[in-house]
C-alpha cells in the first residue's frame, strides 16, 4: 500500500472518517469545508458545502447514505452523501465537539462545548 497526498483544506486536518465499506474517506479541518474522498486512489468526489466555521467532527452512517457533521459555527448538519445536499441543521448554543449515528442511521448524537454528555435526536423514520 502506497501513501496518498490528499490536498483539500485550507487549515489543519480535525478528524478523518473512512464509512463502513472503507471505500469513502470523509475529512474535516479548521475550515468550512467537508471533503469526501475515494480512499484507493484519493480522488476528491465533492465537498460538502454550507459550514461557517471550523469543522470538528464527521460521521456517515452504516449504509452511508447520510453524514453528519458538527462545527464551530454551532451546529450540527446532516447530508445526503450522494448529492451533498444539506437534509436537516441543528442549531446548538456552542460548538459542536463529537457527533455520531447509532447503527440503523436513525438516531444522532452530539456534544457541544457547554453541553456535558450527549444529546440524542431521531433524524428519520425507520423503515
């Protein structure tokens, strides 16, 4: 296995996130920008745009149809992963720290710099 370079933030790297399969690789930095790469060759897919401040925390879920996203900018975002559009915003009163899916993708968590412990939301029907 050979290193890739992958050159896609403007400021250092906050967390990297590979889904499930291993194919995506998902990273975000101190700056706005949420990136998505194909990990064998580390071609960029796209990014998700929409993030005003430093983005700490990325997640996608189990089938990895959906990714979540916490930042600085006091929120926490979800995305459809195939057409980067943004489903659902949070607004949270801090910043946000960690975020997670629980295994069937219908619940999130998030902390935020104030809150202590986790807050917990469904984000959609299960099916």
């Amino acid at each position: 296995m050979k290193p890739i370079l992958l050159q896609g933030h403007e400021r250092s790297i906050t967390q990297i996130k590979y889904n499930r399969e291993g194919d995506l690789l998902f990273t975000v930095a101190k700056d706005p920008i949420v990136n998505v790469w194909y990990s064998v060759n580390g071609e960029r897919l796209g990014t998700y745009m929409g993030h005003t401040g430093a983005v700490w925390c990325v997640d996608a879920d189990w089938d990895t149809k959906h990714v979540l996203t916490g930042s600085a900018d006091n929120s926490c975002r979800l995305w459809d992963c195939e057409t980067g559009k943004q489903l659902a915003l949070l607004k949270t009163n801090s910043a946000v720290r960690t975020c997670g899916f629980d295994f069937g993708g219908n619940i999130i968590m998030f902390s935020t710099d104030k809150q202590m412990g986790y807050q917990c939301f469904t984000t959609m029907s299960p099916t």
